[in-house]
C-alpha cells in the first residue's frame, strides 16, 4: 500500500523550543489516523507539518503527489462575507473559477444541512454551524486526505455529535484519509483506525485502535497507559 | 465674557448668512483634504497590507521607521515637501509650490504614515489570528495581504477617517508649502491662526467650528460604523479603533 504522507527524524523547532523530536510516521491511504497526548505535546505541529503550513527543521517530510489535502481547524476563521462565499472563496483559492464554484458549494452545504443559510453572514453563525461550515469547505475542496485540529473541542456536546456524524459520513462515502487530533476517547475509538500518542515532541506509541485500547500497556507503553486511565500527570 | 459671546454671535451669522468667504475656505480645506485622504490611503492601506503579511530581511528595521513617522512634525513635513518643490529643489520644475497640489502632496505626505502603520497593525493582527487558515487554503503572502485587508475592511474604514482627521486638522506643512493665499491657497486651520493673530475672531471662531463640527461628524461616524458592523455580523472588536482610543 502507498504512503500517502510519510515523516523521517522530522523535529521542529521553535527557537529554544523543541516542539517534535525525530518523528517517524508513515500513513497510508485511507487510514484514519488519531492523534492524542497532552496539550503541548506536538499533535498541532504535526499536524501543520502534515498539511505543508510549517517546515521541518530537520528530518524528511514527504507527501505523496497524487495527495489533495483539506485541513479543518479548531477555531475556523469566519470571513466576513456570507456562508455561500465563504465556501466559494476556499475553492476560488484552490483554483476553481469563481461562477463554476457556486454549484458545489451548494452541495457541499447542503451535505452539512446549512443550504437555508446560504445568505446569511458567516460570522453569525453558531460555533457548532461554524464547524460544521469549515467542514463543507474542506468537503467542497474534494480532498483525499482531510487534517483536522481538535474539530470538535469547543463545541457543546451536541455539535460535538452532529460535527462527529458528518466527519463519520464523510469517511463512510469518501473513503478519505483522515489525520486528526482530539482529546475525546469516545471519538478516537469511534472514528479512528490508528492511534498515536505523542508526549514531549516525541511519538511514544503508534498502533491501531483496538491495541490501543484493549492491549494492556502498562509495559509496553507506560505513558500511554497512564494518559488512558487519566493518570498522567 | 462680553467678547467672547458678541464674537460667537459674530460667528454663528457668518455660518448662517452662508459668507462667501468663510464658505469657501471650508471647500478649499474639504478638497485638499479629501484629495490628500484618498491619495494617502490608495498607497498606504497597500503598502500597511503588505507589511502586515511579508516577511523580509530589514522588516524590523522599516516598522521601527514607519512608527517612528508617525509622530512627524507637519512643519517639518512642509519643509521637506517645500524643499523639494521649491524652484531649485528636484520637484521644482512641476512649478506646484503655493499652489492646492503642493499643499494636497504635504497632507497626503504626513498622513501617509499613519495609514500604513495602522493598516499594518490591523492585517498583522489579523495574520496572527487566522491567516494560517488562508494559508492552507493555498493563498500565497500577497493575495493573503489583499483578503485580510477585505476581511478588515470596517477597521479599514476607521483608519481612513483617522486619517481625513489628521489632514483636515494640521495646519504646519499647509502654511509651508501653500503660503496661505487669500482666496487661493488659504484653508479653515490656516485663515484661523491668521485671523486670530489680525484680531478678526468672529472669522476664526467660525471656522473654528466648523472645524470642530468636521471632526464631530467623523467621529459620529465611526460609532454608527461600529454599530452597523455589529449589527450586521455580532462583531465589536475593531482592533484599530483600540489603537486610536
């Protein structure tokens, strides 16, 4: 199976601050990869690196070409323009003409059930309507390896669910790739194949989900153990 | 007491009886400032967009200048702008000294600097905060300068009438270069020092408050921006508005 996206000793550096440390990682196509650790741990960065936003300050980051990605953030920036443009600028960037744009955005937002808000302004928007917005632009983008940032961790439990629906909907029809960190186990289990767990810049333990979650690791992974059973720190 | 009141009364008839004279040095003053306005900002809100987002070799060194611009003395600008303009100056041969042109280039000299250090605060903010998320989306450093400064466009507007105020209101580089001409270069800050220095208040009151009534209505304006905007998108933080304040 191809390496959709493929790490060697990568480590980035932010001044003093080491934010990974000799990461190897090789991901493939449709996986459904989850990234967990602490807040600082790295799981942003690599993300970041993933999607081409940061450089390795050593080591080797390749994607393959064939690879059309999408990133989904935490917090996505409303502009200041209605839903409906919000969806076409995203594609206007990535290349598709303004006018010819308009019909797949609609898609897109009715695939996220916001097609009855196509005019309003995307700022008035819900956090959860947000989420689910910057998910229909990554959608309208037709990605085949989607990143997303901790997506659901400032939504109320019911966006929570509707934002993890469409992201279960979209691995379910697409096939897609998918590489996402979250702090929410339930979630990991639910949506991921693979789990890494990351602590300090560094990746302690990389194995699919059942492992990670059945296996005793008490062993194999300390660490790992520890943040499961919420004893970390 | 009795002056100052007979001088306001003076004043309100001359802005009541539409004098010619009065009026005509408010239009000269709205022109040259508005024209300035336009000229400083078409450069300055390019120039600030791009500053905000560009990284380079010296970027330091140039906002250090830039700020520092910001608190020039307009007569030092009117010297510079008459230096350059005066008849052996490089400038010179355009033949614009004491003339409406030279005083539209001194205010849109002066107000320039005010409009790409503002702009600049605003895009870079807005940078930090979201452009990564531009960025993902492919769009490359100047077309992320030309979307934040879009997606800013309401603070944008604040810094332009930020910038109409410190034209209308300085009084130095227009003296300088426009040599305070009656009837041709003479316009509501410079008739005011005159008239008050020849003893005719009435005249200086009354530009003094349509003066202050040009700045009364900016500000006005402002809050019904601010108020429109939140209105319309439930946003009220306008990070330039701060910077004025």
């Amino acid at each position: 199976m191809s390496a959709v996206l493929s790490l060697k000793e990568v480590s980035v550096q932010f001044g003093a601050y080491r934010a990974l440390h000799g990461v190897n990682l090789q991901m493939h196509l449709n996986e459904r990869v989850a990234l967990v650790g602490a807040n600082g741990c790295g799981k942003s960065t690599l993300l970041r690196l993933a999607h081409g936003l940061l450089k390795a300050s050593s080591g080797q980051v390749s994607v393959a070409p064939q690879v059309t990605q999408s990133m989904v953030f935490q917090r996505p920036h409303m502009l200041r323009t209605s839903v409906l443009r919000f969806v076409v600028c995203g594609m206007w960037l990535q290349g598709t003409p303004w006018r010819t744009a308009h019909e797949r955005a609609m898609q897109a937002l009715a695939r996220v059930g916001l097609q009855d808000l196509a005019e309003r302004s995307a700022r008035t928007l819900s956090g959860g309507q947000q989420q689910r917005l910057a998910l229909a632009r990554a959608w309208a983008l037709q990605p085949n390896f989607v990143l997303l940032d901790e997506p659901t961790s400032s939504l109320d439990p019911h966006a929570k669910r509707e934002v993890e629906r469409l992201m279960a909907d979209w691995i379910a029809t697409d096939g897609v790739s998918l590489m996402f960190s979250s702090h929410n186990l339930g979630q990991v289990k639910r949506l991921a194949t693979r789990v890494i767990y990351l602590e300090a810049g560094r990746v302690l333990a990389d194995l699919p989900v059942d492992e990670f979650f059945n296996r005793p690791l008490g062993d194999s992974h300390p660490e790992a153990y520890l943040f499961l059973k919420g004893e970390l720190g | 007491m009795t002056t100052l009141t007979d001088t306001a009364f003076t004043a309100l008839q001359l802005l009541t009886q539409l004098d010619p004279v009065l009026w005509s040095i408010v239009g000269r003053s709205l022109w040259v400032s508005v024209l300035a306005t336009a000229i400083a900002c078409s450069l300055g809100v390019i120039l600030g967009a791009w500053l905000g987002v560009a990284r380079f070799v010296g970027r330091d060194g140039l906002l250090t200048v830039l700020n520092t611009l910001l608190a020039l003395p307009s007569v030092v600008v009117g010297l510079l702008v008459y230096l350059l303009l005066s008849r052996t100056g490089p400038l010179g041969y355009l033949g614009w000294l004491f003339s409406l042109k030279a005083m539209v280039l001194a205010q849109a000299v002066l107000v320039l600097p005010v409009v790409t250090a503002l702009t600049r605060q605003c895009v870079e903010d807005a940078e930090r905060s979201h452009g990564e998320q531009l960025q993902s989306l492919g769009a490359q450093p100047w077309l992320r300068s030309v979307l934040l400064a879009w997606d800013e466009r309401y603070a944008l507007l604040t810094v332009l009438i930020a910038a109409f105020g410190r034209a209308i209101s300085e009084v130095g580089a227009v003296m300088v270069v426009g040599g305070n001409i009656e009837g041709f270069t003479r316009v509501m800050t410079t008739a005011i020092a005159l008239e008050t220095s020849k003893g005719d208040l009435p005249l200086a009151l009354a530009l003094g408050f349509v003066l202050m009534s040009v700045v009364l209505l900016l500000n006005v304006c402002i809050s019904a921006l601010r108020r429109w905007r939140q209105r319309i998108d439930g946003s009220g933080v306008d990070p330039v508005q701060g910077m004025l304040v």
